[in-house]
C-alpha cells in the first residue's frame, strides 16, 4: 500500500515551511515513527516522521524548497518492506559501521543537528550522555568545548613561496551563512515595529531587595511543596498582570483604526534558543498561580534549547517580557513584539548606592524599560502603569491583597 507523506498543518500565523535535509534516500527502508525530514518554519522546526513501515518509494519535494500545510512530501510502499529488507548484502560492505551514524544521527535532536552541522561534526564524534543514546545540543557543546581545549596539532613544516603558505600568511576568512527563517522573520517583525508604531521608552528602576529576602526564606519550601524552583519571573509576571489590569490600554493593540481591547492576559517570555529569540506565551496568565507560572516557563525553556516548542505555544500573545539582564544587560530598549502595544524589558540586578530614609545605603536594583506604541498608549499611562509594577515588586504583598 502506498502512504503518502504530508506536511502537519500549520498555524494561520506560518503560511509555508522549509524542507531541510532528508534522512533517508529513494529506495531505502524507513521504520515506523522514523524522522524523515526536519521542516523550518518561522517559529519552530518541525520532525515528520514516517506513519508506516515500507520503503521510501518517492521523494516529490527536495531539501530546500518551501512547502504548505498538507502538502505530500514523499510516498512509502509499505508492501515493499520485505523487498527491502532481503536486499543484497553486498550494497553494505560494513553493516554495523554504515548503521551507526544512522543510528547516531535519527537519535539526535533538531537544535543537535543543527549544531552538529554547524560546528562540522559528525554524530559518531559526540559521545551521547542519555541512556536511551540520544544526542543532545549539551553533548555537541560539550564536545566542541573538549575539542577546543585539547592541544593543537603541529602542522608539518610549510614549503616556501608554495600558494597554500602565501594565501595562509595574508588569509583574511569569511564565510557567507544563509538567515535561517526565524531569523529572517525575527528581522522582519523588528523592522515592522519601528516602522509602523510610535515606540517610546520609559524607565525605571526597581529596589529587588524585598524580593530577595522573600525568595531566600521561601525558596527551600517552594520547591519542595511544587516541585519547581522560585525565580523571579513569576513575581514580574504577576506585576504585569496587575499593572495591565489598571491600564489596560497597554494591553490592547492596534487593528486597523480600531483599539482592540482584551479581557484576558497572555504573557509572551522571551527565550534564548540556539535558533534564536523566540517568544512562548502564558495563556490566561492572570489565572495562573506562582507555581503554574515558574512550572510553565521551566517547560518553556527546557523546550526552547531542543526545538520542541509548538506553533500554538508561540502564537498570539497581548504582552511581553523580555529578560536581558540573565545575559549581563544593565539597561536596554526592548522593541515591541507586533501586534502587541507594549513590552517589558527586565535586566541586571546590580547593587548600586541609593537615599532611603535620608541615608545612602547599598540595595540591589534593576532598571526596567516599558517601551509602548505611543499611537495609542500616552505617556501618563505607560508611566503609571510601569510604576505600578514597580509598586508591586517592592511591595509583594500587594500582589496578594490586590492593592
């Protein structure tokens, strides 16, 4: 029987996807659950895998070419099996050898994969650290890391005048590396900010030493009650929440020459990944409890590193924060996520000299930066509204009494 090979539906959000590189030829047998194919889309990398065993009979698109949702890919003989597998054994000269980069390469992740090819290794050169032998991006980093620091080999000594020793001596490298299309696409959605909104700035900065002390007397029993470890996140999500609440203008968007106004709170956070930022969101946030929260972006970010997120995870989204200050940022302008009308920016905790009570005393501070699409949100709004979560980040308890 023949099954063909589609392309997943994709969300509204992403129209096509990338075919990057097939695992399998015309001809070979694939298994059942089997990644054929990676496809890149916008926001996330996507694994197609086989539904049935058979042999790969045709391969209608190839690496490189754009492809839409239910679009056929390929097609598998799933009678052709027992063909395929009493093939001579001659067109294998060494099974076990041939077989175990395959192996290698189908038990390694999307973002390892990408590594790997990146830094120019092959999956026999990256010893797996998992039980089940699955590569993971930290056992490609940390091979590079290992590669980096073993003693370099001395290069025979070099002919004179040869062209190798002359383009050496005066070599200045450059290599040319396509944008992978969240990177295009990231480049675009910034572009489209400062082209189509009003965006201004305004900071502050908060005193995080209540937070602090609130953290380190509840953090042992927070983790052993939920499982999860207390960050800071939760505490800023929660200030966001309310903060949106009192003005929920910053909440809203632009459509078109309307204002859409949204009663409820999906809080995007921005995550590093080796593909780039990509942007989770929290639905319905102001549901959530401070354990939900530190849960969801624990998941988010283990995710993120391994390619694993899902379209509708990063769709849609009314607010966001972004944390510069985990990369050592102490101020910055974070640009607004479209459609969105507002962004928050946290950054580096810093102890720095302030006047409290007629004293100069040494607290731990973070400037935060709410940059805001002034076509809708005036400044008096966007200024009350980042005080209130700095309000509420000094003060915690107000978080819980709803003052």
């Amino acid at each position: 029987m023949l099954v063909e090979i589609k392309v997943p539906v994709l969300a509204e959000s992403v129209p096509d996807a990338t075919l990057l590189e097939w695992r399998k030829k015309t001809g070979e047998q694939v298994g059942r659950g089997e990644n054929l194919i990676d496809l890149e889309t916008d926001k996330v990398t996507l694994e197609v895998v086989a539904p049935d065993s058979g042999v790969l009979v045709e391969i209608r698109k190839q690496t490189g070419e754009t492809a839409l949702s239910h679009d056929v890919l390929a097609v598998i003989d799933t009678a052709a099996s027992a063909t395929a597998s009493a093939a001579p054994a001659v067109t294998v000269a060494t099974p076990a050898a041939a077989a175990a980069p395959a192996q290698a390469a189908a038990k390694a992740g999307p973002a390892a994969r990408k590594l790997m090819a990146e830094q120019r290794l092959a999956s026999t050169e990256v010893p797996a650290s998992r039980d089940d032998g699955r590569i993971t991006k930290g056992d490609v980093m940390a091979q590079v890391a290992r590669a980096a620091a073993a003693p370099a080999a001395v290069p025979p000594a070099p002919v004179l005048n040869s062209p190798a020793v002359l383009l050496d001596a005066g070599a200045r490298p450059q290599e040319r590396v396509s944008m992978t299309r969240l990177r295009k696409r990231t480049a675009e959605r910034l572009l489209q900010a400062q082209q189509q909104a009003a965006m201004l700035t305004t900071f502050n900065e908060v005193n995080m030493q209540a937070l602090l002390d609130l953290r380190s007397r509840y953090k042992d029993d927070f983790e052993k009650r939920h499982g999860v470890k207390l960050g800071f996140m939760s505490f800023f999500v929660k200030a966001a929440v309310e903060a949106l609440k009192r003005f929920p203008v910053v909440n809203a968007s632009v459509d078109g020459d309307d204002i859409l106004y949204h009663g409820y709170f999906d809080i995007g956070v921005a995550v590093g990944s080796e593909r780039g930022l990509v942007v989770p969101v929290l639905r319905n946030a102001e549901l959530m409890s401070f354990a939900d929260i530190e849960r969801q972006i624990a998941d988010f970010g283990q995710r993120a590193r391994v390619g694993k997120l899902t379209l509708e995870e990063l769709t849609g989204g009314t607010f966001t924060i972004s944390n510069g200050g985990i990369f050592g940022s102490l101020v910055s302008t974070p640009i607004i996520n479209p459609p969105q009308s507002a962004i928050l920016g946290m950054h580096k905790i810093q102890e720095r000299p302030i006047a409290e009570r007629g004293q100069v005393v040494i607290r731990p501070m973070m400037y935060l930066a709410l940059s805001y699409d002034h076509r809708i949100i005036d400044g008096r709004e966007a200024v009350q509204c980042l005080d209130t979560m700095r309000q509420c980040l000094e003060d915690p308890g107000r978080l819980l009494l709803g003052v």
